[in-house]
DNA sequence: TTAGGGTTAG
C-alpha cells in the first residue's frame, strides 16, 4: 500500500485495502495510517475523517497520534487550516487518551501562518504551551518564518532569544529563515553577522541561501562585496570553511555585478 | 518491514 502511495496509485491503495478486509485479515494501526495517508494524498480528506473518527474503532484500530497527524496535515495541505484547528481542539477535549502532540501543533500552526491566519496560528502556540507541549525547532521556524516575510525583524530576535532559552537550538534551516528575512529586508549587516555566527556553529549555509544574501547584495548596488562573497562561497578558503557549487541564481547576480 | 511537522535565491 505505501509502495502504491509513493508511485502515485492512491486508487489502488484503496482496492487493496477494500481486499484486505474482505479477506478477513487484522489490520493495525500502521496499515490503517497508510491507507489514510493515501486517502488524504487522493484528495479524499473528508473519507479519511471518517476512517478516523468511525471506521478504525469498527476495525478495532484506536486512532494514535500518527493517524490524527496525517490528517491534520491533509487539511493544512488543501488550505483547509481552519478544519485542522477544530480537528486539534476535538482531539484535545476527547482524543480518547490520545492528546495532541508537538507534531499536531506544529501541523497546524503552520497551517494557520501559511494562510495568513497570524492570530489563530500565535493563540495556538500559546495553548500549545499552556498544555505543556514543548514547542521544537520547527514550532520557532513555521513563526520566525512568519515574522521575516512580515519584515517584522524585532519580533523575529525576540522568537530567536525565546527559543535559545528554552533549549531549542537554532538549525541550518532557522539561520536561513532569518539570513532572507534580514537579505530581503536590505538589512544586510544583520545577516552577515548571522551567517558568520552559523558558520562558526559548524553549520553551512546552503547554496540558495548564499543566493539570497547575494542578490540583496547586488539589487543595493555594493557590486564589490557582492563579488567578494560570491569568490568565498565557491572558493574553499581560509575565510569559509565551506565551499558551494553557484546554481543558475548565483551566476545570474554575477554577471549583474560584472555588468 | 511499514505511519506524522519546517525555509530561502534568479
């Protein structure tokens, strides 16, 4: 059935599981998962809900945190974060001793920024908290995100702190969230400082980033510093540490400089 | 052996 999933035949997952159960086998929670990932991968999140909340019961099946994830995050996925909220809060108030986890909330917070629903996506880290859920690296991610493409930068330090002082730390992917907010924003100082700080964490920016930081670079007109990154992020110098193959993206600002 | 969460460039 996953094997169906990963090749795109979603229908023959359902065939085969409509077999499976003519064929009076047990299921399980991981086979029930699967054919609710592929419910949800043909669109069909509204059957998946029933599976869920009704069928797996029927099966014998108790929903775990897996089965409510693959479904919240089919929600998210077709823009439906408002149903994955009211999801959440079911499963919170009668989860049936499954309780949302910190891959529940993150779905779903996530979600919420994704279509712009900033003050549901905030209460909903807050409750998060409140219920003792630990938030992770990608919690503080799916909000500094957030806040870098509202350009709002103060807020975002203020999420980086909160998140260094409850122990979560900062990731190749949060430096690189913040390295465009701050590129994007024309506050290149900021990022410089930021992509020393990763690259002295034993953390290499990726090539995209690198891009990022260069077309700002560029777009201000400081042809010279341009030219000087783009000689140290694909040279293995002294400097980096690091060297990176120049994408299509890189080449481009390049010739801009020479121009 | 098999199930769930995150970003960015031209």
């Amino acid at each position: 059935m996953d094997c169906c999933c990963r090749v795109r035949r979603p229908k023959l997952v359902i065939t085969l599981f409509s077999l499976f159960l003519m064929k009076g086998l047990k299921t399980n929670q991981i086979i029930v998962n699967t054919f609710l990932k592929c419910l949800c991968y043909a669109k069909r999140t509204d059957k998946a809900v029933n599976v869920l909340l009704h069928r797996m019961s029927e099966l014998g099946c108790v929903p775990n945190a897996f089965s409510y994830n693959i479904v919240l995050k089919s929600f998210c996925d077709y823009s439906m974060s408002q149903r994955a909220l009211e999801l959440l809060q079911m499963i919170a108030e009668e989860g049936g001793g499954c309780f949302p986890d910190v891959v529940a909330y993150n779905t779903v917070i996530h979600g919420l920024f994704m279509e712009g629903e900033t003050g549901k996506a905030c209460n909903l880290f807050h409750e998060m908290v409140q219920q003792d859920v630990a938030p992770s690296v990608v919690t503080y991610i799916s909000i500094i995100d957030a806040l870098c493409k509202a350009r709002a930068m103060e807020k975002t330090e203020l999420v980086l702190w909160q998140m260094v002082a409850n122990g979560a730390h900062p990731d190749t992917m949060t430096y690189s969230c913040m390295i465009n907010g701050y590129s994007t924003s024309g506050r290149l100082k900021e990022a410089t400082k930021l992509l020393r700080e990763m690259t002295g964490r034993g953390l290499i920016p990726d090539i995209v980033t690198c891009n990022s930081f260069l077309a700002s670079l560029c777009k201000l007109g400081r042809s010279k510093e341009a030219a000087e990154f783009f000689e140290s992020m694909t040279a293995k110098g002294h400097k980096t540490g690091y060297r990176l193959i120049p994408h299509f993206a890189s080449w481009v600002c390049y010739r801009r400089m020479l121009c």
